[in-house]
C-alpha cells in the first residue's frame, strides 16, 4: 500500500491464536494508532526467557506515521509490554485514570517516566488523531476503567471491545454503558474486533458480587491463617478479600511486589476502600494469632518466584504456612499454567493446609473477567457490524466466537479468523485479507529485550537436554601438528561405564581427523574446528544416542 492510498487497514501484531501480548494497529493512510501493547509470560520450553513481546518490526518502519497508543485496561498482556515499545517509539500514551498508574508505576521503574507524555482520558472524551476521530465506552472486566475504543473513519467506523463482560452486578458503580454502546451501533459499525476468550463457555458470565459471599463464607469457616492468592490487578476481588478479613477481625498482609504496587495505586486513587490500620507489614505476621492474619499474595498462576511458591516451598523469610491454615486459589489458570499450579498445589497439600482450588464454578471463589457465549452475542447484536474479527483467544476460541456471530446475524463470509501479521483492509466499504506484515515473538529476559534468539534458545535447549563437551587440541603454529593429547572436558554428558575407552576413542577420532586435514594441507584453523565437531558428533550419536554441544578449542604453542 502506498502512502497515497485511502485504505483503511486493521493490523493484528499480537494476541491471535494466543492468549497474551495483545496488540493491535488501526491504519488509514498515514495515520496509525496503536491498541495496547502486552506480553504473554514463557512456558519452561523456552529456557531463561521471563516473557514475550510482540514484534515491533513493523510499526519501527513506520514510526513517522504513529499517532498514539490507547490502552483498554490495565491488565499484564495489555501494558506489559509498554517500557520496551517506548524505548524504540516514543509515543503518546493514552488510558484510563487507574490504567495510568499502573504504566507510570512499569516507566518509574525502567526511567522513562519523565521523557513520556501520558494522557488521561474516560469514556467521554474524543480525540483527533490525524484524520481518525476516536471516542470510547465503559466495559465490565476484572480490573477498575476499562474502555472499548470507536475509531472513526472515512472508510467507516471501527469497534475493538477491549476484553468485557455483560456483569449486572459489578464491585464498582462504573460498570458498562450499554445505552452508548446501543447508539454505536445504531450510527453503523464496518467493522468490529473482538475477544474471544470464553467463546467456548455457555451461558452468561456470572456477577462479581456471587464471589463476595462466598469469600465471607469461606472465611467465617477458616480456624487458621487465610492466604488468598488472586491476580493483583484484580481489585475487586482484593477489595472483597479486605472486605471479609474485616468481618471476621483479621489484619491483612500483601506479599509480593506487584500485589504491594496495585493496591497501593488503587488505595491512592480511590479504587480500594481498606481501613487505616488494616494492612499489616509482613514482618508483624507472626506477632499475630493465626485466626488474626489473612494474607493476599500473587502466584495464582504457578509462577516459581512468586510470593505463594515461596510459602508452599517454605522459603518465605516473614511468613509460613502451618497445618490447618486455609489457601484459597481465587483465579482460574491461565491455559498453559495448568501443570505449574498443580504443582503449587500439591505442594501445600503435603504442608497439611486445607486448599480451595478448582473452577470458578465449583468454588464460588471466582468468575471470570471474560465474557460467556451470551455475552459475546449480546455485543454482536448490539454493534450489528458488517464485518467482524475475532482476537484474544486461541484458534479454537476464534472459531466459536466466528459461529457465534454467523448465528446472530453478521453474513457467513464476512467474519476473518487472521493470524499475527495478518492485514484486513477496507476499501469502498469492502473488507478483505490479502496481505501480511512482520509479525512474531520478540523474546525478554533479565538483561533486557533483543538478547535471546532463536539460535540462543536452540543453544540452551541442546545444552539442557544432552550437556556439553569442551575439546582442547593444543598445536605447534610453526608445524601445524598436535604436540599433545586432546583435552577433554565434559560438563552435562554422562559417559558410560566404560567411559575410559570412550574418552580414547575420541582422542584418536580428533587426532585421525586433524592428521587428515594436515594431509590434505588444509591449515585454517576453523576448518579444523568444523571438522572436528562434526566427526565427534556423528561418533557419539552412534554410542550414546545423543548429541551434546561440542565446543572445539585450539590452542597454538
């Protein structure tokens, strides 16, 4: 597409087939904003990597053309991200009140708070951006100012949700707007991008407040200490554990860095109501008689650093669990954490603690942020769009949020299942996908963004799987021979029993490989070490079935 084209293009850059990184540009000509910019956390398979980004590839060739970034809400895999795009493209940000402080708190901590403009908006405010008009509605979720986003266009109006629910029944008075979102629809709507991560659940999602007393309950019956593990960007469900350990004469102690930092944003800005006095330091836990103490901590997730795999594991300096102390799991895992929370959970059961742990709807403890099938067809029906996207969900989650709009009106043909790079453009009212971007994961971990590739990762892998072998070949420089026995040191590879006759049998292999090369008058030394590493490879995947990463060192005497 050239510079001159009036096209209206919708990029997805992250957040399709996934759940995490979500990111989103919206295009008209030379006019781009940006729609949040999250991570989505590692599995053990991708070694020493903290987290994931999106791909910003494309958005740094074409940063001259970047109006803004607008964020739904204040989530991890919307904001997460934010410090790492600001360092390449130093942008406006514009969000919500509470979703703010939650950014301010990510650009404190890397310095960039100071060279970054930040924008507080709400849902009535309307910006000019370039010659895309956008304006916003109140949405449900699991975390206080949240906003779906109108993009006006000459091609039409476009509608991203943001992640929501239909809760008749929220913890906060600013629950969703449907009478605005009512009237969006009415004016027309091109095209609407979606959520889909409850497409497969039936049925409405069930209230926050169902879960308040459930929590009374649970802790009315609890004779020890209660630790309730959640999200810390859960308010809500904070605010209901404050509420309960106030009932029942408990103090309450935050563990972990994030649950510290969000309550103390949401106490600041008038979204957590906690008592003074209320909120114990964790050293003051054990001064306190167990049926005294609740604790709220992260690690909901399985995460092994956080505050709750320290407790399960004993390795929390200020707190300990004892037998009959109440853990309640008060957030569902996330796809993919499944086996880490099983873990944690076993892990506390062997300590004696009574665990509540399962679905939400087992336990009363918890509903989802996420809208169920109805409330996603109730969108759809409010929106009536001509096209629609399906986003933030797995590929499964897309095509049942695809049959769900088929079924409440939006023409078969019209909805797009795209993937991260995938480009929808709108042209004369006419919406197609014929074209991609670069997209794809950009790996984190502690030294920063850039650092772990892919060969990288392949390096770890190999070298965790099959371990490692050093070979030493010392030659004379002046005759290009071997004037000693290679050396060879073996970190992570096991030889056999008759690991002896192993070791002389690479020797010999080297020393054969290296004569025959000298034959040959080859004399570089990196076609040594190519050789070398080959032949020892091919020779100890004949004998042990594996492939350690060999290293061939030369050392000229």
């Amino acid at each position: 597409m050239t510079t001159e084209e009036k096209v209206l293009s919708i990029i997805a850059l992250g957040g399709i087939n996934e759940i995490g990184k979500n990111m989103y540009v919206i295009q008209y000509a030379n006019d781009i904003i940006v729609i949040d910019c999250g991570v989505k956390f590692a599995d053990e398979t991708l070694l020493g990597v903290d987290f994931i980004i999106p791909d910003m590839t494309y958005l740094e060739e074409n940063k001259d053309k970047i109006r803004a970034l607008i964020v739904t809400h204040g989530h991890e895999d919307h904001i997460g991200g934010i410090p790492y795009f600001l360092r390449k493209l130093n942008v406006p940000i514009y969000a919500t009140r509470f979703t703010l402080g939650l950014i301010e708190l990510k650009l404190k901590e890397h310095r960039l708070l100071a060279d970054t403009t930040c924008i507080q908006i709400d849902s009535d405010s309307m910006l000019e951006l370039g010659e895309i008009h956008v304006s916003f509605f109140r949405t449900s979720h699991s975390i206080p100012d949240c906003l779906g986003i109108v993009f006006q266009t000459p091609e039409g109006n476009i509608v991203h949700t943001g992640d929501f629910k239909f809760d008749l029944s929220p913890e906060y008075e600013q629950g969703f707007d449907i009478h605005k979102m009512a009237h969006i629809g009415m004016q027309g709507v091109s095209v609407l991008i979606s959520e889909s991560t409850n497409a497969e659940r039936k049925g409405l999602t069930p209230g926050e407040r169902m879960v308040g007393e459930h929590m009374d309950e649970a802790f009315r019956k609890a004779e020890g200490k209660v630790i309730v593990t959640t999200f810390a960007s859960n308010v809500s469900r904070v605010q209901q554990v404050a509420d309960a350990a106030l009932k029942t004469g408990r103090k309450l102690a935050l563990l972990g860095r994030s649950m510290v930092n969000v309550v103390s944003v949401a106490m600041e800005r008038g979204y957590l109501n906690i008592p003074d006095g209320m909120i114990i330091d964790a050293r003051d836990i054990n001064k306190l008689a167990p049926e005294r103490v609740a604790i709220l901590c992260t690690g909901s997730q399985g995460e092994p650093n956080a505050a709750l795999a320290r407790l399960a594991s004993g390795n929390y300096r200020d707190a300990a669990l004892y037998p009959g102390d109440t853990v309640i799991f008060a957030a569902s895992p996330i796809p993919g954490n499944e086996r880490d929370v099983s873990r944690i959970i076993d892990n506390l059961f062997k300590l004696r603690a009574n665990v509540i742990y399962g679905s939400g709807s087992s336990t009363g403890l918890h509903v989802s942020g996420h809208g169920y099938q109805e409330d996603l067809k109730l969108m759809l029906k409010i929106m009536k769009p001509k096209y629609f996207i399906p986003v933030h969900g797995e590929y499964r989650m897309l095509h049942h949020h695809r049959l769900l709009a088929e079924s409440v009106g939006v023409e078969e043909g019209n909805t797009f299942i795209i993937k991260n790079g995938d480009v929808v453009d709108v042209e004369n009212s006419v919406a197609r996908q014929t074209r991609k971007v670069p997209a794809g994961d950009t790996y984190v971990d502690r030294m920063g963004v850039d650092d772990v590739s892919d060969i990288v990762l392949r390096d770890r892998k190999q070298l965790s799987e099959d371990g490692m072998l050093v070979i030493i070949m010392t030659i004379d420089k002046s005759g290009q021979k071997m004037v000693s026995e290679t050396d060879i040191i073996s970190r992570g590879f096991i030889f056999k029993e008759d690991s002896d006759e192993l070791r002389q049998k690479v020797n010999r292999l080297v020393t054969k490989v290296v004569n025959d090369l000298q034959e040959a008058n080859v004399q570089q030394w990196n076609v040594m070490k190519q050789q070398v590493k080959k032949s020892v490879v091919q020779y100890l995947y004949s004998e042990t079935k594996r492939k350690p990463m060999i290293i061939p060192v030369i050392i000229g005497i």
